[in-house]
C-alpha cells in the first residue's frame, strides 16, 4: 500500500501545486518542495529498513508489492512492485524533482502554477513506470507521463520549442506504439499456450513462444526503449528536445525519462525473451559502442552548449545499453549506476547551462569565453561536472563505467575495448566546451559588468550534487547492496528461463 | 609509526579542500601557510615513517593498509589499500621532499600572481594525488592516483587560462595522456578478467602461477600497460604534449613534469615488474623506446631556443635513459636515475625560473646572456644542474647514475652494444645541448635587463636541491671506484629483482668508465666550440640550406605533431564540424518532409468543388470497370 500512497502523494501534491499556484507562485513551488520531500522520506525510509539484503533476497529481491484487480475480464491487474533498481530510480527521479523546482525558482515565471503539476505530474507518471507490474499498467503510465512532459517543453521551451515538443511526441509516441503491439502479442501468445489472458508480468515471463516470435516480440519492446535510451540511431529528438526544453525540462528528461528506457530493458526486455535477447546481444552491443563513439564525437562538434550536453547524454547511456546486453551482475550493477551518476552530473551540467543562459542570455558557445574571473563559483563547479563527466576515477561516472566495462569485458572483449575509447571522446569534448565557456579571454559579445554568479540556493543545491557525486565515486556500496538482489533475481531469472527452454 | 601511513596522502588532500572551501576567507599569507604547510608536513610525515621502515623494517618488507573496500560486487572488490615498500618509500620521499621545496619556492614565486589560491589548491591535489599513485596496493586505487596527477597536471598546465594558447597545451596533455590511459583501462579489465584480482602483489602473484613466460595474455597485458606508461611519462610516440606542458607556471614544470608525475610510466612498469617479465618481447620494446626517444628528444633539444623547451626535451631524454633501464632489467639503476633527475632537473628548472622572472617572462635564450655575473644564484645551481645532466665525472649524481644505466645496457643480457652506442650518443647529446644553453644564456654579452631577484625561499629550495644534485649520486658507486656503494640496489631489491646486468671484467669496466667519461666531456668541449667561442666555419656550415631545414625538423620534435594533425586531430575536427547538425536526423526530417509533401498532395483533392468530385468518382468507376473487363 506504501507505493500507492507514494504515488498519491505525488498526483495531490501536483493537483496541491495547480491549486496553489493560482495563489501565489511561491506556494506553487513550496507546495512542490513539500511533495517530493515526502516522496524522498518514503524512499529513505524503505531503503534503510531494507538496507540489509538478506532479508529481501528470499523474496526474489522484491520490497514491496501490491496488486488489486482492475479490469479482470481482460486479465490487467493494478500491480505494484518495488525492488532495488526500481528504490534507486526512483530516490533518483524525487531528487531531481527536488532539484528541478529549485532551478526553476527564477527562470519560470508565467502560469507557474501549470508548471509545477506538469512537472510533478511526470514524475507520478515515472515513478508508475518504475513500480508497474502489469504490462497494461505499465504502458499506461508509460503514456501518462509524456503529456505533462510535452507541455513543460511546448509551453516553457525556447524559440524553436514546438518542433522540439512534436518531435519528442512523436517518436516516443510512436515507439510505445509498437510497445503497445509487443505487449499484447505477448499477452496472446500467453493466451494461446496456457488458456488464461493475463499481463501479469510474473506470470509472462518465460512464455513458450517460437524464436521468430519471441525476436519480433523482443524487437517491439526493444525498439520503445531504445527511442527513449535514446541509443544511436533512434537518438535524434533528444537533442532537440533537451534544448528546446526549459531548465527543468532538461534536468528530468536526461535525468529521469531517459532512465525509463534503460529500466524498460533491465525489466522487460531481456527478462522477457532472454533467448531472443541473447541472440540480439551483438546489435545491441554495437549500437551501444556506437553511440558512446558518436554520441561523443557529435556532441563536440556543437556550438549551442546545451545541445552539447544533451549530444553527451546519448553517450553515456551508451553504456548502459552496453551492460544491459552483457547480462551479467557485475555489468548490471555498472549499469544502474552509470544512470546514477548521469542523473546527477548531467542534470547539474544543465543547470549550469540554464543558469548561464538566464544571466547571459545565449547558450552559443562561440558568444562566450573568459567567463571564470566573473563566475568563478560556476566555472569551478562547471570544471568539477566536467571531469565528472569525463570519467575521472573518485566521482561517481567512473564507477558505473567501469563496472559496465567489466562485466562486459566477461561477456566480449572486443565490445567492451571499443567503449573503453569513450573515455578519449569525453576528455575532447569536456575540454573544449570548458575553454570555451569558462577560459581563454573575456569575449566582448557578453555585458559582464552585472553577471552575479551562483547565489546561496543555487550553490546548495549543486553544493548536494557535489557530494552526492563524490560518495558515489569513492563508496558505493549501499546502492550497489540495495541493488544486489534484485538484480541476481534478475540475472537468475534469465539463466532459469533458457535452462528450461534449452 | 607505518599505520600513519594514510595520512601522508590525506595531509595535501586537505590542504585542497582547506583552500577550497574558504577561498574567501584566507589572505594570501594563509593561502602559503595552508598550502606550504600542509606538503611539509606530509613531508615531515614521510621521512619519519621512512625511518621507521628502516630502522625496523616489516615483516616481508612490506607494509599493507587497507582503508576501505571500494566497491564490491561478486569477487570484483577493489579496495582503498596502501603498500608501502622499498619502491614506494623513494618514490614516497622524493615527491614529498622535493614536492616540498618546489612549494616553498613557488611561495615567493606565484607571489604577484592573482590566483594563488587556486594555485596552491592545484598544487596540493597533484602531490595528494600522486602519492596515491606510488602508495597504491590496488591497480585500480593506483589508477584514481594516476588519472588525478593527469588532471592536476591539465589544470596546473591551463593555469593562465585567460590565455587560450596556454588551455589549448593542457587540453593536449590530457587528451594525449588518455590515450595512453585507454591501453591502462584495458590492460584492468584483462587483468582482472584473467587474474581475478586487482591487488597488485595478488595479482603478480597469480601471473607468475597462471601465465608462462611469453604467452599472449601476458604479452597483451604488458603493452597495454605500456600504453599507459608511455602517454604519462612522454615516451615515443606519446612524447609530443611535454614540449607544449611548459605553459604552466615553471614550478609546476619543475614539479610535475620533471620530477614526479612524468615518471609514473616508470613506476607504473617497475611497480608491476613481474607482468613485463613475463612478456620478454615487450620488454625487449621497452629498451628500443627508450632509446629511441632519448635520441629524438636529444636532437630536438638541440634545435630548441626556449629555456624551458630545453629542459623539457631533455626531461623526455633522460626519462628514455630510465625506460631504457627497465627495458634491459636493470631496474634498480631506473630508480636510481629517477631519484638523481628529480633533484636536477628541479634545480634546473626553478633555477630557469628565476631567470625567467628576473628577465621579464623571457624564455628565449638567445636573448639572455651573460646572467653569470648578474644572477649568480640562478647561474650557479643552473650550473651544477647542467653538471649533473651531463653527467660531469665523479662529482654529480646525474654520473653516477647514467652511468650505471649505461653500464648495464651493456652487460645486460637483454641489453647489447647497439643499445649501448645509443645512449652514449645520448649522452653525448646531453652535454652538448645543456651547455649549449649554459653558454649561452649565462656567458657572454647581456642582453636583457635583470629585474627582480630570487628572495629567501627560493634561495634555500634552490640550495637544497643543488646539494642533492651532487651528493644523491653517492648512494650508488661502481665497484672499481674503490670498493664500491650499492645502498640504493641493495635496499630495493627488497622489491624489485636483482639487476639482470652480469659482472663484466675490470678492464671491460674502466674502458666503459673512460667512455662515458671522455663522451660527457667532449660534449661540453663541443659546446664550448660551437657557442662560445665560435668558428666562422662552424658559423657557415651552420648556416646552410640544409643545416637550417634539420634545425627546423629537430626543432619541432620530428614532425610528429605535424602528421598527428593530419592523421587524427584533422580529421576529428572536420567530421565533427562537418556532421554538427547530425546526419542521420536527415532520415527523420525526410520522412517528416515526405509525409508533409504527401499531405499537400491529398489536400489539393479536396478542393469542395462538386464537379470535381463527380468527376473522380466517374474515372474511379470507369478504371474499375476496366480492371474487371480487361482481366
């Protein structure tokens, strides 16, 4: 019952933010403080009564679970459940919830009432994604979420903020289509072996189905999940997306709905067809050296910044997609905290971003430089998230990559020594957009006199990123324990699942 | 006492995070104090456990701390550990100590400088940082060490930033040192995936038991470290970001990419010795490397007119002579160098440094002259640091310790004659393009008008580093002088093998004395020819056509930078800038232009007009007919 009452919490506390908004603006943004305050004390509170994994590996790594009929003629449950990669999203996604309403404070300044339940509103819908059982229920929120997010970037985007908005639309749109089909072809081929309609996922998984079905199957959920990863070639609305979005726009899009797509295949899609996905395995691991390469060597070619740091984030996912297809623990694990880490260093990368653009009125790379003797707290923090981006062992990005590589390194040398060239395209690209934002001489096409530089709220809230991101690179240990069993239960399901069919 | 050992790594890490997080707060006498202050007593630290370790050494030789398991998941549980032996306690000492008077002399000269805060805050997070790398028991907490001096080092090198060309040198040592450190990144996975373990001594001792000499997975391991090694110590072909590394501050050349951090390729190879050994062949390359680069570097410095250009060439030259150590096995003699050439070269470059200063930011030499009677300080520790580079006979540590470099190149078995005539030529290219410099800057006519002079600090860290320029040498002297000092190799060969070099008779050895020694004078007698008292011959043959076109190919490092341009950062850039707005949204702009074209096609059909309508229905009904009729 906790999990529907985390995401009661967060449906009246957007309905509360709506309501209040039409008050004062600053009950608005209170109102929605308070609510992912409360969201974070449940999150808190079921991670440290579960922090010892013994206890939580009897029951297959699940926390907690909840189920109510809600369509039965159809077999479609409301079915909740929580393990540790779902706890860990979303501690994830509250956090930058948190973050983003703080970000906003200033840059939001027209219907901020609107604004706050669209964006409490997604992440309801999040958290339904992260939790949902029921593959029905699951593409339900799947669906949900996108709506507020469309207008958080169709009403408080930049200049070129409806192709952004209609894009984004789209092609997330018209992947969780062909999800849509994936799900109920799997639910039919259930139906067809066992007489019952269901989409229980428990009791999906390791449905009997020929090998072309299970591929096509698999390729369905395969290709929404990859839109949303985003992975190479399915990438192209992020960039748009990401710069057209407002601050906080982009701080939960790379921060959270990318995360939905890596979670759809940590959950869905290889559990699901692990054969088919095995089979799969070598185009998935190419697309994702593909997209570490390239998602890095376009990234450095832009001269907006913020299409830069959206270009890096189809970089860094890469290696989630990387670990996902290595299959195993040490992988998975890696994987998970690469999202981690890139949640938090790219959110506080776009913040950085955004607070630049509402002093300096550009986001063009080409119009700044010699920003640091005039920002010298952004320049230092934006030097600090660069080289965390960058992979530089003791921030939290290192880690997960590392672990990535590893496990995937197990699983193919070749895939996992082409990603390891990542680590030169993220140096490239984190040096030059920070000479050429924060160094070299002052440029004349900013008025510098009046820039203020960070003031107290923004320097707390980066001051917790910092941290956050230094505890993740030198003692991550309690995420990956609380992460442990639900991913083994994972990892062993799959082994279960091919032992039986082969 | 050992069990302190962390806090010898945590006391500069503090200093950072001191200087930090009250930048506001502290003058800039605070500023020195913290930032001085907290090296020196991580200096004070070390040499009290050092002594400890000496005068009680423990069991095994080594002392193991660990701090915490960094992460763990399954059997990969790399942890926070220290080790602490023979090998890290020199290396220990020298970045402790001559990180501490390169501090104290960077107090008086980063004086007028505006950041010095940030100065000292880079400054104590690289000497944390690689004290993490030598004290590291775990390769992959050594590599937090090695990836943390590689930043320091890009942030130490872009100091100046407001001067683009000086971000653009730090951006290329970062980016060329990562290349090298992808080869590092592998050679983890494969060590680990192999070895199950990233415990540097477990996992030498599990190669030793698994792999036989010479066997693929070894030889894979090796020159991947070496990767590694060559882009952090500048060896072919990753020497070409040194030259350009000299844009930072000259105690941070003296420093970082003189003393200490360069050396970590060094370190990295002795430190997992028994991985090379395994790979014979790569080692065999490690020798060929070496040599190859001290030539390279050697005749480039000759070509070069900056002070600081010099002494950077010459820093990947005589780092050659210790790759070319290893290469051959005689891995105590590596160390030996590496200890000499911290205190040298240091002394030569604060000792540049003070020209530099007095002279107005002028690096060019040519433009200096006669500063022996009007800097006497800096002429005479820039003096006895040339001494010792090249290797003046008997009375320098930089003798001493070429010496048995080259001694052991020859008598090696893994070594021989060629390699042998290599570093002799090597070193007679030292002393001709030290002194070179020596003649040239400090004799003959003034040219520039001395300014500022050195103050107190700079002067003891000068005198210090010049006594240590000569004494250091006496830890190690060849038998035939007299019975002989092996301190040094003995005490390491608690580490580090025995020296593969085989004893050769005595008059094997004097003849190879009376090389070195002839080769180490006839190069300053030719310098002296060449650039103090000049021949008109010497003047024409050197102004010729083809003497001007090798000055410019030596001058610029053999064009390595030129192809690297053109074979990688080009193309890179062009593809980048070329591809900016991404070549495959085209498809989905396509696709989104065609169902726009398709929309504006059907939309001219529903034009409202009745006739028309009646009209398609009519050819509709007419065509269908037809396709009944005709099939």
């Amino acid at each position: 019952m906790i999990l529907v009452w985390l995401l009661i919490v967060l449906i009246v506390g957007g309905l509360a933010a709506l309501a209040a908004g039409s008050w004062s603006a600053n009950a608005s943004r209170w109102v929605s403080i308070l609510t992912f305050l409360i969201g974070l004390a449940i999150g808190l509170y079921l991670w440290v009564t579960h922090a010892d994994a013994v206890t939580v590996a009897q029951t297959g790594g699940w926390i907690v679970r909840f189920k109510v009929p809600w369509i039965p003629r159809f077999g479609i449950d409301f079915q909740l459940g929580l393990d540790g990669l779902s706890l860990m999203l979303i501690m994830l996604s509250l956090f930058l919830g948190l973050v983003s309403v703080i970000t906003s404070w200033s840059e939001i300044r027209e219907q901020v009432g609107f604004f706050h339940f669209n964006l409490v509103w997604t992440l309801a819908g999040t958290l339904g994604v992260f939790m949902a059982l029921d593959l029905f229920l699951f593409f339900a929120f799947w669906e949900a979420m996108l709506v507020p997010m469309y207008f958080l970037i169709a009403l408080w985007g930049h200049e070129n903020r409806r192709y952004a908005a209609n894009k984004f639309f789209l092609f997330t749109f018209g992947s969780g289509l062909l999800m849509l089909v994936a799900i109920i072809a799997l639910a039919t081929i259930h139906f067809a072996d066992t007489g019952t309609l269901t989409f229980d996922y428990f009791a999906l998984l390791g449905t009997k189905m020929s090998a072309t079905a299970a591929a096509f199957t698999m390729l369905g959920f395969f290709l929404a999940f990859a839109v949303k990863l985003p992975a190479v070639p399915f990438h192209t609305w992020l960039p748009d997306a990401h710069t057209e979005a407002p601050t906080a726009g982009s701080v939960i899009l790379a921060g959270v709905l990318l995360k939905t797509g890596a979670y759809g295949l940590y959950r869905f899609a290889v559990p699901l067809f692990p054969e088919a996905a095995m089979n799969f395995a070598p185009i998935a691991m190419t697309l994702a050296v593909i997209s570490i390469l390239y998602g890095g060597i376009v990234a450095f070619g832009q001269s907006d910044l913020k299409r830069l740091v959206a270009y890096t984030s189809v970089s860094h996912l890469g290696f989630v997609l990387l670990a996902v297809y290595a299959s195993n623990v040490l992988a998975l694990q890696g994987g998970v905290l690469v999202m981690m880490a890139h949640g938090i260093t790219t959110g506080a990368l776009f913040m950085l971003v955004g607070a630049l653009q509402e002093r300096t009125h550009t986001r063009e790379m080409s119009r700044m430089g010699g920003l640091w003797p005039h920002l010298p707290r952004m320049a230092g923090i934006g030097m600090f998230f660069a080289i965390a981006a960058l992979g530089l062992p003791g921030l939290s990005n290192f880690v997960g990559e590392l672990m990535s590589l590893l496990g995937t390194f197990r699983a193919s040398m070749g895939f996992a020594s082409a990603a390891a060239l990542g680590l030169i395209v993220a140096v490239i690209y984190s040096l030059y957009w920070m000479q050429r934002v924060f160094q070299g001489p002052t440029g004349t096409q900013i008025e510098v006199a009046g820039l203020s530089d960070f003031g107290a709220r923004e320097l707390g809230t980066m001051a917790a990123m910092v941290i956050i991101t230094i505890w993740i690179g030198v003692y991550p240990q309690p995420i990956i324990d609380i992460l442990d069993p639900a991913l083994t239960g994972m990892r062993e399901t799959i082994t279960v699942t091919m032992m039986s069919e082969g | 006492m050992l069990h302190l050992l962390w806090l010898v790594p945590l006391l500069p890490l503090l200093g950072f995070t001191t200087l930090v997080l009250l930048q506001r707060v502290l003058s800039r006498t605070a500023t020195a104090i913290v930032g001085v202050g907290s090296v020196g007593l991580s200096c004070a630290l070390a040499l009290a456990i050092a002594s400890n370790f000496l005068l009680a050494p423990p069991m095994g030789g080594a002392f193991t701390q660990t701090l915490w398991t960094w992460m763990q998941v399954g059997d990969f549980a790399p942890s926070i550990s220290l080790r602490f032996d023979a090998l890290s306690l020199v290396m220990m000492l020298v970045i402790t100590v001559v990180g501490f008077f390169i501090h104290l002399y960077s107090a008086e000269f980063m004086a007028a400088d505006r950041s010095y805060l940030r100065f000292f805050a880079y400054m104590n997070l690289f000497v944390a940082s690689m004290l993490v790398l030598v004290l590291a028991g775990d390769l992959l907490f050594l590599f937090l060490g090695w990836e943390g001096v590689g930043l320091c080092s890009y942030l130490l090198i872009a100091f100046w930033h407001e001067d683009p060309h000086n971000c653009v040198c730090g951006r290329k040592a970062f980016i060329v040192t990562r290349i090298g450190d992808v080869g590092f990144l592998i050679a983890l996975l494969l060590i680990f995936t192999e070895l199950g373990s990233l415990d540097i001594h477990t996992l030498m001792q599990h190669a030793s038991a698994q792999w036989p000499v010479g066997s693929p997975v070894a030889i894979a391991t090796a020159v991947l470290l070496l990767a590694g090694a060559l882009g952090k110590s500048a060896q072919v072909p990753l020497q070409t970001w040194l030259p350009e590394a000299m844009a930072g501050p000259t105690p941070v050349s003296a420093l970082i990419h003189a003393a200490t951090m360069v050396t970590a390729g060094m370190y990295l190879i002795a430190r997992t010795h028994t991985l090379f050994e395994l790979a014979p062949p790569v080692l065999l390359a490690v020798a060929i490397i070496g040599v190859l680069t001290l030539l390279i570097s050697g005749f480039s410095a000759l070509a070069q007119n900056d002070i600081k250009r010099i002494l950077a060439y010459s820093t990947i030259s005589q780092i050659g002579y210790m790759f070319l150590a290893l290469g051959v096995g005689a891995w105590a003699a590596a160390i030996f160098h590496f200890l000499t050439h911290a205190f040298f070269k240091a002394l030569l470059f604060l000792s540049a440094g003070v020209v530099i200063q007095a002279l107005d930011e002028e690096h060019d030499i040519h433009r200096m002259g006669g500063l022996r009677t009007r800097l006497p300080a800096a002429f005479w520790s820039y003096l006895i640091g040339s001494a010792s580079l090249a290797a003046v006979p008997l009375i320098t540590a930089g003798f001493y310790s070429k010496d048995l470099i080259i001694a052991s190149v020859w008598s090696s078995p893994l070594g021989g004659p060629w390699l042998w005539a290599g570093a002799v030529l090597g070193a007679f290219l030292t002393s001709v393009y030290i002194f070179r410099s020596v003649f040239i800057a400090f004799f003959g006519e003034p040219r520039t008008l001395v300014g500022q002079r050195p103050r107190a600090r700079a002067l003891i860290a000068l005198t210090v580093l010049s006594i240590g320029a000569l004494v250091i040498g006496f830890l190690e002297i060849p038998d035939i002088f007299g019975g002989g000092v092996h301190v040094l190799s003995e005490f390491l060969q608690q580490t580090l093998p025995r020296s593969a070099a085989r004893p050769e008779p005595a008059r094997v050895e004097w003849l190879l004395e009376l090389v070195t020694v002839c080769i180490s004078i006839a190069g300053i007698y030719l310098a002296y020819r060449l650039f103090l008292r000049r021949k008109p011959e010497a003047e024409a043959l050197a102004s010729t056509e083809d003497a001007n076109l090798l000055r410019r190919f030596w001058g610029s490092g053999f064009g390595f930078d030129w192809v690297y341009y053109r074979v990688l950062v080009g193309p890179y850039e062009w593809f980048a800038r070329v591809n900016r707005r991404d070549v495959l949204d085209v498809f989905y702009n396509t696709l989104a232009a065609i169902s726009r074209m398709l929309y504006g096609m059907l939309r001219q059909t529903q034009t409202g007009n009745l006739r028309w309508y009646m009209g398609v229905l009519a050819a509709g009904g007419v065509v269908l007919v037809a396709i009944v009729v005709l099939t």
